[in-house]
C-alpha cells in the first residue's frame, strides 16, 4: 500500500495550462470519435471529390472548395459542439468540471479552443484537398482578413447556438435535432449552395443566416471580392445567441 | 446541532424549488471540518440538490450556503473543494488514466495520479474506456477524480454505490485515512452500514428538510438501528 499524502493542499494550476490542457484533453477524444471525423472530414471531402467531378448545383471547384470549407466550420462548431455537450451534460461531466479550478468560464474557453484547433486543421486539411483537386483562390489581403473574421465570427455563433439546444434539452433530443438542423441548413441555408442558385423569393431571407453569411463571405472572399453583408449579419447573430446561451444553459441534466 | 460558526460548510435555511414543488424545504444543517458528515435520505429527499447547491451549480431560492467560510461556487471554493456527483461524471470514451492525469493538470499540487491509482485500485482498468467500465469501477475513478486535487473538503454523492464489497471496504479505509488526514469528507448514502461504520455525525433529510440529527451513538441510543431510525423518520415514494 503507498503512503499516500492525502493532506490538504489545495491550489490551482495557472489558468492557461487550466484551459489548455482541456482542451487538448477534447481536441484527443474528438479525433477518436468515428462519428465526429465522419462530420468533420470524411463528407466535407467527400463533397469536394463529388462534386468536382460531377459538378451539379455546387458548382465548380472554385465555388465548391470555400463552400466546403463553410461546412467543415459548420459541422465542427455546431453539430459537433451541440452533440458533444449534450453527452458531457447527461454524463455530469459539466457537473464535474465546473466544480473544479477549470470552472464554467474555463470549460468555456476550453471547448472554444478545442474547436478553433479542430477547425483550423480542417481547414488545412480541405484546403489542401481542394488545392489538389484544382482549387486556385484569388484571395486579396482585405478578402482574405474578411473571410478569416467570418469564419471566427461563425465559429462563436455556431457554437452559441449549439450550447442553446445542449444546454436545454435531453442528449437524445440534441443528437436527433443537431442532425436535423446540419442537413436542413446544409440543404437549404445557402451554405454551401451559393445564394443565388435559390428562388429568388427566398435570397434576401436567406442572406439574413448565419449559414448564408459565412458561405457568401468565403465563396466571394475567395474571389477577391469584399460583400459588406456578411459579417454584420454574423456579428447580430452573435450578440443575440451569447445573450440566450447566457440565460438557457444549464450545466445539469 | 451544536453552534458552529468554524464550519467547513454551514447550510442555513436553503430553498430550492423545481416548477414550483420544493426540493429543498428551508433544510438547515453543518458540517465540522475534519469530521465525516453522513446525509441519509431516500430518492427524491433533496440530498443531490443540496450537493449541487454546495459546488455552485445550483442558486438556491432562499438560505444561504457557505463553503470553507467563502460563497459556495466560487473560484476559490471550486480550488479548496473536490467534487464526486452522482451521475458518472466523465466522458465516455476518456480511459481512467487520462481522466485523471487531465484533472490532476488542473491543479497546482496533486496527488501523485499512480499513487493515487494503486490505493483505489484503478490499475487494472487505467487503459480502458470509461463506457465500458462496471458501476463500481466508475465510482472508484469518480472519487479518484475528487481526490486529486488534495481537497479541503470533499463532497462525494453516494461514493460506493455499485462497489462489491471489496471495494466498498477499501473505499471505507480510504475515507477514514481522508479524515485522519485532515480533509472534511460530506457524503450522501443509502448504506446504513456506512453511516454506521464511518460518520461522525448524521442528517438525515426528508422531504428536503432534516427529519433528525446526531451522532449514530445519538440516533441509536434508545435501541433501535440506524436502519430503524431511517425508516421512523421518513416517508420515502411509495413502490409502485
């Protein structure tokens, strides 16, 4: 039997290691999940191979790639999040951590760290996918700065949004609707169908999703062109989802 | 209950209410630092609530709670505090060493996670994903879990469920070495031999209140068990 010291000898590790290692500890356990790397790069790669070589509605490479790049965003900061969270709420794993030095605001921080790696290698990955398939973005430096605070300006929408249903309904509710809500905007929130391929009756709602608007902004971003749209119709659905997440989340089941 | 004013925990006149239905009904009690303090009660008695209540996770109605002399939910109570909830509390796919080494980062002087490991007997199962591990097994890396970060206080919700008695034992000697050591040890169970075996002093709640109090000798002391003691004082849901 050790001698254990089982003495108090309370402290905690500084903050950045705190959340650090969180979210290294999620980054891990999501590339172990077939599922997830399902969502996150089996289809978006998926997608891009289909659809260079058949075309159809998404387009040519030059269309397709940022479109898919938009959904690498999507699935890795909404579905993947909102999945995610609902299990770690069933499981008391939120309960466990938020009682710890991580605590909520650390947890938070964290998990937003484990999606930005998560999404910057995506992002990598598919751009170099797409590279090889033909891709040859005509990105200036304004377009290209545009493109990259759409893209994080999504990423904290998407997640809002995903800690909304994870925070407020039963895990299986969240699987089933996260899935839902991924197919109905892949399909009909011009996220990785350009805009205009839509009725013209539904464009301008259309331009008012956060979907639409990290899509637009990459498609035309990787042209050199510089929508004025898209990120304040980020930025709105941001202060409002971050205000709801603030009220709706509960951290037990 | 004695006038404690150096409480590790002091609850005084808590209200927690679900859609209107108290779970918590103005329940009041302490608990000394260093001693081991047994809440007993059956389902649906407040206990988890009151637990939830002392970690932060829950704002109560009413009543104060007070942790290590601080604010409950605190960054400094969530430091001096471990924490073991009812529910499984890890991710599915984490194995227990991961688990632990990850939450012993969190920390500024841990237990040594090996050390900690042989005593609770984790061994066996270190690599292992937590999904596949038995009901017992997974409370032993929960209190591991609690342990960790060398707490001042530890809150642990029905440590033992599901432990054969093996391991129900070496959880047993664990907790005394915890309250040798100095550590405030608050515990909630359905085991009256545990109580029996290790409290220092008992609540035991119904209904969201403290039906009765004491120490078992206390509780015992006209002749009946603890068990009977249990029954006398609550209602508990009545099978269906």
């Amino acid at each position: 039997m050790s001698a254990l010291d089982f003495s108090p000898a309370p402290g905690a590790a500084p903050a950045p290691r705190r959340v650090l290692s969180h979210a290294l500890t999620e980054t891990r356990l999501l590339v172990r999940n077939g599922e997830q790397l399902l969502l996150a790069l089996v289809i978006p790669v998926a997608i891009l191979v289909i659809g260079r070589f058949v075309g159809g509605r998404f387009g040519q490479i030059g269309t397709l790639a940022p479109s898919v790049l938009a959904l690498a965003v999507w699935s890795s900061s909404f579905t993947s999040v909102a999945i995610a969270t609902g299990f770690e709420r069933r499981y008391g794993v939120l309960e466990r951590l938020a009682a710890t030095p991580l605590g909520r605001r650390g947890l938070l921080a964290g998990k937003a760290t484990a999606v930005a790696l998560i999404v910057t290698a995506q992002l990598v990955l598919l751009s170099l996918v797409a590279a090889a398939l033909g891709w040859r973005p005509e990105f200036s430096v304004l377009s290209a700065a545009a493109a990259l605070v759409a893209v994080l300006l999504a990423i904290a929408t998407f997640c809002c949004l995903a800690l909304i249903l994870a925070g407020t309904l039963q895990a299986e509710a969240t699987l089933a609707l996260a899935n839902l809500i991924y197919l109905a905007f892949v399909a009909g929130g011009a996220l990785v169908i350009p805009v205009t391929s839509y009725p013209a009756v539904l464009q301008p709602v259309l331009r008012l999703l956060p979907t639409a608007a990290l899509g637009e902004m990459l498609r035309a971003g990787s042209l050199g062109q510089l929508p004025w749209w898209p990120i304040p119709v980020l930025a709105i659905w941001l202060l409002v989802s971050s205000l709801v997440v603030s009220r709706v989340f509960r951290w037990t089941s | 209950m004695p006038s404690r004013d150096a409480d590790a925990l002091v609850v005084d006149d808590l209200v927690v209410s679900f859609g209107g239905r108290p779970a918590l009904d103005r329940l009041t009690l302490a608990a000394a630092p260093g001693e081991l303090t047994a809440l007993l009660g059956p389902n649906g008695a407040g206990k988890t609530t009151l637990l939830r209540c002392c970690t932060g996770l829950l704002r109560p109605s009413s009543g104060t709670v007070r942790v290590l002399g601080g604010a409950a939910g605190t960054a400094d109570a969530a430091t001096r505090v471990g924490s073991m909830p009812q529910s499984t509390g890890a991710w599915s796919g984490i194995t227990p060493a991961e688990l632990l080494r990850y939450l012993a980062g969190l920390y500024a002087h841990p237990l040594d996670v090996a050390a900690l490991s042989r005593r609770l007997g984790l061994d066996a199962f270190a690599r292992t994903p937590y999904r596949r591990l038995s009901g017992g097994q997974q409370q032993a890396v929960n209190l591991a879990g609690a342990l960790v970060g060398r707490p001042e206080l530890v809150f642990l919700d029905e440590p033992t469920a599901g432990m054969d008695p093996h391991a129900r034992h070496a959880t047993w000697s664990l907790l005394r070495d915890l309250r040798s050591a100095g550590v405030t040890v608050v515990l909630t169970t359905h085991a009256m031999d545990e109580a029996q075996v290790l409290a220092d002093y008992v609540f035991i709640v119904d209904r969201g209140v403290v039906a009765v109090e004491g120490t078992v000798a206390e509780l015992t002391g006209s002749g009946q068990t603890l068990e009977q003691v249990f029954l006398a004082n609550t209602e508990g849901a009545a099978p269906r």
